[in-house]
C-alpha cells in the first residue's frame, strides 16, 4: 500500500503564500488594477473553472497540453480549471459584452494553474494581473498596452525594466512569401527560436540569406528597426514591418526612459499571437515578468481585433523592493475599542490583547510584562494611556 503524503506535504509547483509574501502579493495586485483603471480599463472576474470546450476553443487550443481536467458531478460534462485568463476574456468579450462600445478595455486579476511548470518557472499556481484592449487594429491600440504594462510595473517598484519586442507572425509570411514547404518553415522557425544561425544556412539560397539577415536585426530597438528597414523583405511582410517601426516610435515617444529591444524572429510562447507581441524582463531576475501581444477574439483571421498583458506575480514579487515592515502597535486588554480603531485611522497597524496583562492568561501564558507580550506578537509600540510607545 503507497505511503500516506505528510499532512504538511504539498504537490510539485505549489506553495503556500505565507505573511508577509500574502500581504505583499495583494498589495502588488491592487496598485497594479487601480493603474489599469486610471488608463479606462475596467475590472472583470471570469470562473475559475470552465466546460472544457469553452476553456479550449478558438486560441484556447495552444492551452490544452496545460489545463487540469475533471468532471463536473452536476452537469456531467468536463470541465477545465484555466492555464491562463486572457482567453476568458475574449469569451466574455465575445458573449456578454459583445455590444458594449469599441474598444473594450478591460483588466483582471485572479489565479491559474497549469499541468507542469518549466525550468524557469517551476511554479504551477501563478497569479496573473493583465489588460486587454479589444477591437482596435490601429498601431496607437498595440502602444497602449506595451507602455500600460510597463507602468504597472514601474508602479510597484519594478526597476531597471526592459521590453523587448517580438512579431511572432513575420517569419511565417517570409516563409510563405518564399514558398518553403510547411515542414521546412517549421524547422526553420525552431531553429531560429534557438538562434542556430548553422542551421538556417543550411536551407540554403534567398531563405537562408534573408532570414539570416532577420535574426541579426535583434537588438537595441532603434537599431533593429535601422536594420530591419535596410532589408528587402517579401510584400506579405511589409506590413508586420510598419507596424512594428510604428510602435516602436510611439513608445519611444511616450517612455524615452524605457528600454526597448526588438527581436524579429521570435516564436516561443506566442502561439496564439497575431502580430506585435512583447516581453517584459527586469534586470537580475529570473524569469520574465509578463508577455503580451496580439490576437484575434474567436482565434480565427476573422475574428475581432485585440492586444493585451498578463504580469506573472511570481516574478514580478522577486522584482519589487522589500515591502516596509508595518507599523504594528499592541493595544492591551480593556483598552476602549475607540482608541484602536483612532489609531488604525492614523495608519497603526493594532494588535489587541486578548486577556489581562496581570495573571496568567487561558492558554497558560504569563502576562505579567505587557512589553514581552507585545514583543512576543511583533508589535514594536505598545499603546499606553492613549499614546503609541516605543519598546
């Protein structure tokens, strides 16, 4: 018979948040929500379990090898627990709001959970705060989201923050344009995920030279965009290169200070993304903070327009400063309950005595020093005669 796990054990990739890492996520999340709210996003709080063929439809495909599934006992149906929210979002787009006005910005927070971590994020249960801005093609709509992101950061604390900016769809239109057999173009785009220059020119002839010359234009965003404008690319890559040198005006425009690269060839972890995309780094942490970009609503070629965000608060925790220990002040036993709440008010942080500091309280506890007992508790003040005091 298989040992029993110990009470204490948890499953591989999760973790309990404990003080002060709770109180430091939530506080993250809501300053974070209320900068989204001060660009017109409005907040939205999709389940966190769906039917499976809602969960998984359209874009939600590059999801399935990650969703925890399980049957729903009422309905008999399965049922998904969601590996990422910003497809809720276009469902909740797409159904229950689909005749509010254009563009819908919306915002959430909540968590998702994800059948295995991977190296750089062993973690499975992830809280992700994002925005996503639907129904608007325009390069403005594609700027909005990258510098909103990077304000939610620098909001928090994050310092020394960098974007880098990736069109996960040019390759494929350079491939196509070329007309590269599916097989070939897939093993091209792996190798230029990799930066294997070796392996993209083995293809050989214009392939070989162009995309080569593509992967070479990562970089500095200024730089890359120089780059990218000197290269003789295919028609049906000319408009992924506009926009891309657009955005990358209006960014800058927008947030001088802000580190901005270009990485023209990447694909890895935009699947589902149909144009600009990004990534948001900050320097010495592990792991990136957030990933956005376009998509379409439906996960079709038809289906309506969008961009947006999601920050990884797993990450984003490691980025911001240590939170400053708060202001914790013992109120001892009979103290008026007017007297706390005057001080909570202040900004203290109280801390109520339970039993009478004189005697031997109901747990056995001594109470004869009411400084021990605060100290005891993580109160550096005790609340004497009305008047928060140092011990």
């Amino acid at each position: 018979m298989p040992a029993q796990p110990h009470a204490t054990l948890l499953p591989a990739g999760l973790t309990d948040l404990l003080p002060p890492e709770a109180q430091a996520e939530a506080a993250v999340v809501e300053r974070m929500m209320a900068e989204c709210a001060g660009h017109g996003y409005e907040r939205v709080k999709p389940p966190l379990v769906e039917f499976e063929d809602n969960l998984l439809a359209g874009s939600g495909a590059a999801t399935a090898g990650q969703t925890f599934r399980l049957m729903d006992p009422v309905s008999q149906g399965m049922m998904g627990v969601r590996a990422d929210i910003t497809l809720q979002i276009a469902r909740i787009a797409s159904s229950r709001l689909i005749k509010a006005p254009r563009p819908l910005r919306l915002a959430y927070a909540g968590d998702v959970l994800r059948v295995k971590g991977t190296q750089l994020r062993p973690e499975r249960q992830v809280t992700q705060v994002g925005a996503e801005l639907i129904g608007s093609l325009e390069p403005t709509a594609d700027a909005e989201v990258v510098l909103l992101a990077a304000r939610c950061l620098e909001a928090v604390g994050v310092e020394r923050l960098s974007v880098d900016l990736n069109v996960p769809t040019l390759v494929p239109a350079v491939c196509q344009a070329l007309g590269l057999p599916e097989d070939q173009a897939a093993d091209l785009r792996a190798a230029l995920d990799r930066k294997d220059a070796a392996a993209v020119a083995a293809v050989g002839g214009r392939a070989a030279e162009l995309l080569g010359r593509l992967m070479a234009a990562s970089g500095p965003a200024v730089r890359a965009v120089a780059a990218l404008a000197a290269l003789d690319l295919p028609a049906e890559a000319e408009p992924d290169r506009k926009r891309l040198t657009e955005v990358v005006r209006l960014v800058g425009e927008a947030a001088p200070d802000l580190m901005l690269t270009v990485d023209p060839v990447e694909h890895r972890g935009f699947e589902y993304q149909t144009g600009i995309s990004f990534t948001l780094f900050g320097r010495g942490v592990r792991g990136e903070l957030g990933r956005g970009g376009r998509y379409r609503v439906g996960g079709n070629g038809s289906g309506e327009p969008a961009t947006g965000f999601s920050l990884y608060l797993d990450t984003v925790l490691r980025a911001v400063p240590e939170p400053a220990s708060p202001k914790r002040l013992f109120v001892p036993h009979g103290t008026p309950a007017a007297e706390a709440a005057l001080k909570r008010a202040e900004g203290w942080v109280t801390v109520a005595g339970l039993a009478p500091i004189a005697g031997t309280s109901m747990t056995g506890t001594s109470m004869t020093d009411v400084a021990a007992e605060a100290r005891r508790l993580g109160c550096g003040f005790v609340l004497r005669a009305g008047v928060p005091e140092t011990i």
